[in-house]
C-alpha cells in the first residue's frame, strides 16, 4: 500500500521539467555494459525518471519498468519517446508488483532505499525469484557512511545496505561483485558530491 505522503514528496521532487537525478544512467549501471546481452529481458524497480532503464533499452534489451510515482512514470515514458526507444513503463509499487508473474534475465534495483526492513526483506527475496535462471541483479545504494556525507539518500540508519546485509539477503545468489567504497558521483540535482556506496553484481544459478 502507497503512503499519500509519501507519494506526494517524490510527485513533487519528480515535478517540472528538469530530471532529477539525470538523463544518464547510474556509473555503477553504465560500467556493467559488458553484461547486456541484446534480445534479452530486463526488469528496472522504482525507475523514477526513467534514465536506467532508457539507457538498458539502448542497449538493445526488452525492458520493463515501474515506479509508484505517476509524477516520474510520466516523465519516464517522455524520455523513451526522446530517445527513441521503447520501454513498457508502469506505475506501481514494489510492495503490491506480482515478482511471480514473470521472470527477467536482469533486474536493476537503483538507490531503492525508501522501505521499512520488513518491506525491503520482500523486496530482496522478490527480486531473486523474479530472475530467470542465469539471470544478473545490479544492485546500488547507500552505506551508513551516506549520513556524514549528506549528499543523498534515507535519513533512517536502518534503510542503509552493508556488505553482511546484502549477503545475506542474496545467499541464493553467485556474488559476482560485492564492494563498499567512497566517490564523487554527479547525477542530476539530486546525487551530487562524495558519496558512500555499495555495488552488488549477482547471479542466478542455472541450476
């Protein structure tokens, strides 16, 4: 269920017609090109904006995205026309998406850290089953460090990742890449300056 509140706060972050974050994708997406496999179907949760999953349908992938926010949906589906790409952009909410109705050979999941634990322990375990078999998750957000910084992201200490929490949640998973670091990151007005992240690259067993 959508918090009104909530929804009302990114409806008027998403407003106007600057992108927030971007018209590029994340660094940490951009650098997993060597993974994208063309024909091949991709699934982008809390797209926002749309920048990530413009640039994976560049790319050549079949892509899917969601966010609850009609606000950035909106804007999502301009950018695609921009760009001359076509992406199957839906307004949802990753607590009431179906992760059994489908499966996608990638799943992005980009700065998601707006859910209570409970919530997000759902999120973890839908995005893993949501993957085909063999399938990628690209995974980025922010580390408790992100709170000396200021520079974006949840305020609440418990929304954060760590190494030991993505691991665990992702035990099913092969860690392909698993990193905590420190950098400057410029995307839009709203991620700008250093920046404590994690990247998390995965994959799903064939077998």
């Amino acid at each position: 269920m959508t918090d009104p509140s909530e929804l009302a706060r990114w409806n008027t972050r998403f407003g106007g017609d600057e992108y927030h974050f971007g018209i590029t994708p994340s660094g940490f997406v951009a650098a997993q090109a060597h993974l994208l496999r063309p024909g091949t179907t991709a699934l982008c949760i809390a797209d926002g904006e749309g920048r990530n999953s413009v640039w994976l349908s560049q790319h050549g992938l079949r892509v899917t995205a969601f966010d609850f926010s009609p606000v950035g949906v909106a804007k999502a589906r301009r950018l695609a026309t921009r760009m001359g790409v076509q992406v199957d952009h839906l307004e949802a909410n990753v607590n009431d998406w179906d992760w059994g109705a489908r499966q996608f050979d990638l799943v992005a999941a980009i700065f998601v850290q707006i859910m209570t634990p409970p919530e997000r322990s759902r999120l973890f375990a839908g995005m893993a089953r949501t993957l085909s078999p063999g399938g990628i998750l690209l995974l980025q957000g922010y580390t408790p460090k992100q709170l000396d910084y200021g520079t974006g992201g949840p305020k609440q200490i418990e929304q954060f990742y760590t190494e030991a929490l993505l691991r665990e949640a992702f035990a099913s998973l092969e860690i392909l890449h698993l990193s905590e670091h420190e950098e400057m990151i410029e995307e839009g007005d709203a991620h700008c300056g250093m920046s404590a992240l994690i990247d998390l690259v995965a994959r799903k067993p064939k077998n």
